[in-house]
C-alpha cells in the first residue's frame, strides 16, 4: 500500500465514525447550508457536531497550516478527504467566504498577527464575513470607488481610519459579523489609491438594507458606512496597496464560483428523462460537456493549488462554469414542463427547479460578469490584439 492509500484507508475510516448520518444527506434548501458566525443557529445537533469534529481536525480547511486552524495536508491528500466525503455523500460542513475568499487573502498578504487572529476563528466557523466591493457606481469598473477611509489621528479614543460611503450587493451583509472592504485612501491614482479594510458588522455606523432576488429569497443588501471607526491595524497589505490584495481574492472568488459548473456531480440526463427526443439530445450533448468541464476543472485545480495555474486562468474557469450552470438550470426548467414553474408546494420542495433556474442568472454576474471575464481571457491569455 502505497502512503496515499493508507491515508485514504484512514480517512474513510475516520468518516465513516464521524460523519453523523443526517448529514449524507443532500442539501435541500439554503437552511440545510452551515455558514457559522456569531449569529448562526444550528438546524440540528447532527449540524452541529459535524462542524465541531470537522473543524477539531482541520479538515474546514485540509491544506492550511496546522498553526492557522488548517489540517496541514498536502495539496493530494486534501483532494482524497474531498473525494472521500463525496463518496459518502457528506455534506460540507462551512460554507464561508472566509475560507473561500478571506483566508487565502490573508495567509499572502496577511501580518503574522492578522495570521494568527483571523485564519482560526474562520477554520472554526466563529466568524462570518462578508464582502464590501461593489458600489452603486463601481462593479465592473471596480477600481472607480469611491467609499472613503480617513486617517485620523484621536489622542483620546486612539488613531483609526474614519469610513464613510456606500457599497451595494452585498451578499449576506445583514448576517455577516464582519465586512472585507475596499476603500478609497487617496484620490491620487485610480487603483493605486485603494486599501483593504476589514471591520465588525456591530461596529457603531454600519447599516444594511436587503435587496430582494428574482428567486424570491433576499441574500444580500445595500450597506452603509456612516462615521465608522476602525482600528489602523485592521488594514491587510500595504496602504493604498490593497487593489493587489482585492485582485488575488477575486481570483480565488471566481475559483469558487467556477465550482458551479460541477453541479454537485452527476449525469443530468439520468436525473432528468424527458420524452421529447430533441431535449435528450441537448441533455446529452450537455452530459459530455458537463464532463469536459470536470476534466478541464481537476486539471485547473490541481495547477491553481501548486500556484502553477496562468493568474488569469479563474477567469476562463468562471465563465466556463456558470455558463455551463445557467445552462443547466434551462435544461431542467425545459424538461419539468408547466410543473416546473410551481412556486410554493411540498411536492416541488417549495419550488426549488424554478428558484435555483432564478438564481442562476446571477451566476455570470456575481464575482464579474462574463463580458468582463472575456476581456481577461482576451487580453491575458489570448493576447488577442487591440484587447
Ligand atoms: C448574486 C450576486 C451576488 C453578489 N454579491 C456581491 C458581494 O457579496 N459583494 C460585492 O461587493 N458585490 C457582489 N455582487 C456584485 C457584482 O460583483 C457586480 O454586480 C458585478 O461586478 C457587475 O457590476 P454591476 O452590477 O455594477 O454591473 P455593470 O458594471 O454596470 O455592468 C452592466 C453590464 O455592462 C457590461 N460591461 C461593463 N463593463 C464592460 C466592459 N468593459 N466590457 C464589456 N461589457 C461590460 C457588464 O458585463 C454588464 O452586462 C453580487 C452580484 C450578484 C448578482
């Protein structure tokens, strides 16, 4: 047997004892989805307990360091916990943007303190964050914000940086215990002129206002900044260096969302069987796609995870993926029929086809849209002229 074996050999074991039946159980509803933080109230015990033993052995989070809250694996034996979890169907026990997006932020960019502070309490789920980008008038054109962080210097209350302004599509801002923020530090230069902030959600200023999705549920919010005081060393990187941090996370934020294309595994056409042929022909040609996909994702995986991937390469991930989503979702929209538009009955899970099929359309847009993922692809991996 050969080291990865044995460690596989352990690791099936060790699930096999840990890994409460409830949670083997497919994810039904966003309910069903750990998040964590202050507020976070458990489902049930199984919940629970899945997140406490998971997070005990580092396995939130398998390829961070051990000193961090991680299980120190190497890039191999964390893809075997994931394909062994996945065998058992084990649901995963965090969804977190800080463990998505945050955390590798701050284990590049990061101080040894911030190191030290903020990467274990993401590990154990104590904190949820979420992320302060997007302005009415800067998405796309990120760099043109224009919410503002003042250094002030208080001889009674202590030097902070002074917040105001606005950000907007802030997913989950209302649940959130802390906020990544982009801010403006100087008007000198465009990009140059951005510092990456992080802050309590509790903090005396902070203000969120939901948006209601098309899918009828309402998971993020307008956020305003009113005053806020924040301590100078809550800063990540350098001042005014904070546009290298924002584009390494989003980088790795468009890894996660790349998932997408995935589809939680599984051929859609043994899931759905239509009688019209024509649509068994999509659904088929969409099956050998869908496979490509995860041929093309293992490979972007494992190269990303060696830092060996082109930096752009999250971008072609990204639109790869949630177009092949959306697709997705038409397809299975396109084989329930008139069903598939019920809305709000047990039968159809509260109308899960139709809200999922909804959400989707956010896909090319969340993390950049897909015109603007195409530019990078043009311009950097392509070189395509004029791009
Ligand atoms: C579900 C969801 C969750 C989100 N969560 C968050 C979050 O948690 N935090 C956060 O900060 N933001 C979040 N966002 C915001 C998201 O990042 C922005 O919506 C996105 O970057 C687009 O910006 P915009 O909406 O301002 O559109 P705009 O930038 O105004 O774009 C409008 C249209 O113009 C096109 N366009 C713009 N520039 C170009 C160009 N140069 N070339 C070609 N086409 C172009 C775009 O593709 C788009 O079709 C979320 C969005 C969604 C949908």
């Amino acid at each position: 047997m050969t080291e990865i074996d044995t460690f596989r050999a352990e690791t099936r074991a060790w699930l096999e004892v840990n890994c409460p039946a409830e949670m083997r159980a497919p994810i039904r509803s966003e309910a069903d989805m750990c998040w964590g933080g202050r507020n976070w109230t458990f489902q049930s015990d199984a919940q629970r307990r899945w997140l406490e033993v998971m997070a005990t052995r580092g396995w939130t989070v398998p390829d961070w360091p051990r000193d961090y809250g991680g299980g120190g694996l190497t890039p191999e034996q964390a893809i075997v916990v994931k394909e062994e979890m996945a065998r058992i169907g084990a649901r995963q026990p965090l969804y977190s943007f800080g463990i998505s997006m945050l955390g590798p932020a701050l284990l590049k960019f990061g101080t040894e303190e911030q190191k030290t502070h903020y990467l274990p309490q993401i590990a154990r789920g104590e904190i949820r964050w979420c992320q302060g980008y997007s302005e009415p008038g800067a998405g796309s054109d990120l760099a043109g914000l224009q919410t503002k962080a003042e250094a002030v210097s208080d001889p009674v209350g202590g030097d902070h940086w002074l917040v105001n302004g606005q950000k907007v599509w802030t997913s989950y801002a209302d649940k959130a215990d802390w906020i990544f923020c982009l801010v403006r530090t100087s008007g000198e230069s465009k990009q140059g002129g951005i510092s990456f902030l992080l802050f309590d959600m509790a903090t005396p200023g902070v203000s969120t206002k939901p948006i209601l999705l098309i899918s009828g549920s309402s998971p993020f919010c307008e956020t305003f900044f009113d005053d806020v005081k924040v301590p100078r060393d809550q800063i990540v990187g350098e001042v005014n260096k904070g546009w290298d941090v924002a584009k390494y996370l989003l980088g790795h934020e468009r890894e996660m969302i790349s998932g997408m294309g995935l589809g939680g595994g599984g051929s859609l056409g043994a899931a759905v069987k239509p009688g019209d042929p024509l649509l068994r022909a999509e659904i088929a040609a969409f099956d050998v796609d869908a496979l490509a996909f995860q041929a093309m994702s293992e490979r972007f995986t494992a190269l990303w995870k060696a830092s060996e991937a082109h930096p752009a390469s999250p971008s072609m991930m990204k639109y790869a993926g949630t177009e092949l989503n959306k697709r997705r979702n038409e397809l299975v929209m396109a084989a329930g029929g008139s069903d598939a538009l019920e809305w709000d009955s047990e039968r159809t899970r509260k109308g899960k086809a139709a809200r999922d099929w909804l959400r989707s359309k956010g896909n090319s847009i969340e993390g950049g849209t897909s015109e603007v993922q195409l530019n990078i692809v043009a311009k950097h991996i392509l070189r395509l002229p004029g791009a």
